[in-house]
C-alpha cells in the first residue's frame, strides 16, 4: 500500500518557519525604526527649542546637550530611514544598492561615534562642574574646542571604515552577501564600535564614580562645617549661616542632581546598547566556526542596530521627565504649538 503524501507544512517546515521569522524581523524593526525616527526628531527639536527659548537653560554644559540632541536628529533623519529602506528591500530583493550600502556604514559609524564622545564629554563636564562650579569661563572655552573636536573625529572614523571596515552585517546583507561568503565579518564592529564603546563607557565610569565619592565627601564637610558655626552664632532660635556656605551648598545640590539626571542617560544607552556588543563578541567567536551558523543570526545582528538607534529617542525623552527646567519648557512649547495648530482648524 501507498504511503500518503506528506503534507505540505512537513515537506517544507524549515522554509514556511524561516518566511515567518523574517516577516517577524523585518515588521520589528520597521516599528522600531519608524516610531524612533518620527518621535526623536520631533522630541530632540523640543530639546533644541527650550535651550534656545529659556534663558536659564543657556549654559555651557547643556551645549553639549544641544550637540546631542542634533546628533540625535541626524540618526533620526539618516540612519534610521537608510537602515529601514535596507531591511525592506533585502526582504524583497535580497540586495540595495552599493551607494545606500556604504551610506548606512559611513553615517552609523558616524553618529555612533559622535555620540559616544558627547557622552563621555558630558560626564567630563558633569564633574569639572562639581568640583570646580566656579571656573565657568574655563568651561566654556574648553567646551567651545570639544564639540568641534568630537564632530572632526566623528568625521575621520566615518571615512575611515568606508574604507577599511565595510563587513559590518548591515552591509554584507545589504550587498546580498552570507558571511561564509565574506573574507572577513563584522571588523566594523570588532575593530571600531567594540573599543570606541568600551573606553567611552570606561571614561564614564570613571568620572560618574568621581562625581559620586565628590558629592558625598562635599555633603560631609559642608554638614560639619554648618554643625561649628551653628554652636557658635546661635542666638535664640536664629542660626546664621554663613553666605559663602549657603551658596556652595546650593550650587553642590543642583549640580549632584545634574548629574543624576545625565546618569539616567548614561544607564538607557547602556541598555540599548548591549544587544549590539553581543552580537560583535558573538560574531568574532561563530566566524571562527563556520559550522556553528545560526539561521536567525544575521536578523537578530540588523535588529541589534536598530535597537541601538532608540538611544535617539530615550535621551530628550528622559531629559522631559526629569528635568523641571526642561519639562516646564516643554509643555510650554506644546501648548504654543497646540493653540498654533488649533487656530490654523
């Protein structure tokens, strides 16, 4: 007797599996892409605007944040439109074209760089604010050399691994490449994202701990130094604190709670990045195996990229919630543009 045919789910599981999974890959980071393009352009000019529009927020230290915010806007016009337009025409086609290639490779190592450098700037400052609050012309000029500095380097990075470092696995997916196909996979990411995002993360480390130990040992000596005056020039139910005192009390508290609110920063783009740097340190040992290729690895490398983009999103996101200064800007600017929007009805 005849055997019955096998159905045709049997005879083609793994295919009918690896269409799902694509259909999968490619709808999330369409979602990811396209929610962090259009919110993080609108949320980074909200950044923008309240610096220019206030006043008090016009300092030296949020230029730097100002330059973020730009950098910010520049993944969400950039890179994540290139990364989307990448993702669904490789579904479809399987390649793009070689100038939308090497564009994504040059703008994401570009805005990677960038950001990463602002960052460990920001914390830099962030501590020189705490220990020196005074020395606020010095800040100013030396903030005045590093936002040019960081752009300039960004920019040499960028041309650099358009020229050297094209085998990140954005770009051999894009050129409808395997990485068994590919001399070498993901130096791109080995070579320039890995140690870029290490010694940032190490400077910021670094400097975060310094503000802590510097917060703490302030707050005790300002307490012991107020607990002597205050036996001392007590009369009745009036203590008098002396002015000086009083205002580097002041200026310590707002600047540890400065600081806390870029940790809040720091921490996210840690997260969002941490899916990316396993797939580099997954990628330098399964190259070494070819055998050890995994179906769903070259989805779960593009998707990491777009994860990594969310940090476009989160920054002016988390400076709306806990920053009073820059919330009250926010909603004020909301609502100007609600009343704008409404009349124009």
């Amino acid at each position: 007797m005849r055997g019955e045919p096998s159905p045709a789910w049997d005879s083609g599981n793994n295919t009918i599996w690896e269409e799902y999974t694509d259909i999968a890959f490619v709808v999330a980071n369409s979602l990811i892409l396209l929610i962090t393009s259009v919110v993080g352009i609108a949320a980074n000019a909200f950044v923008i605007l309240a610096v220019y529009h206030q006043k008090s927020l016009q300092t030296s230290n949020n230029a730097l944040v100002v330059n973020l915010a730009v950098i910010d806007i520049l993944r969400c016009v950039i890179d994540c439109p290139i990364l989307l337009t990448i993702v669904v025409t490789v579904y479809q086609r399987e390649h793009v074209d070689e100038l939308i290639c090497n564009t994504q490779v040059a703008s994401f190592s570009f805005s990677c760089c960038i950001q990463m450098l602002t960052l460990a700037c920001i914390s830099a400052e962030r501590y020189q604010a705490i220990a020196q609050p005074f020395k606020t012309s010095q800040r100013r000029r030396r903030i005045m050399v590093l936002i040019p500095v960081t752009w300039i380097l960004a920019i040499a990075v960028a041309v650099f691994c358009l020229i050297y470092l094209k085998d990140s696995p954005v770009h051999v997916r894009c050129k409808g490449l395997w990485r068994e196909t590919s001399s070498s996979y993901d130096t791109f990411g080995l070579y320039m994202l890995f140690p870029l995002w290490a010694a940032c993360f190490g400077v910021i480390i670094g400097f975060y701990a310094r503000i802590f130990a510097l917060v703490r040992s302030h707050n005790r000596k300002i307490f012991d130094k107020e607990a002597t005056k205050q036996n001392a020039e007590v009369e009745g139910a009036v203590c008098m604190m002396p002015s000086k005192a009083s205002k580097e009390r002041a200026n310590k508290k707002k600047e540890s709670k400065m600081a806390k609110r870029a940790g809040y920063i720091i921490i996210t783009f840690l997260l969002f990045w941490l899916p990316l740097i396993t797939t580099i340190l997954v990628n330098f040992v399964v190259h070494k195996n070819k055998n050890t290729q995994i179906t769903t690895m070259r989805d779960v490398e593009i998707l990491s990229v777009s994860v990594a983009c969310i940090t476009s999103l989160s920054d002016p996101i988390i400076y709306a919630a806990v920053n009073p200064q820059f919330r009250t800007e926010f909603y004020r600017l909301k609502n100007r543009v609600k009343s704008v929007f409404n009349e124009k009805l």
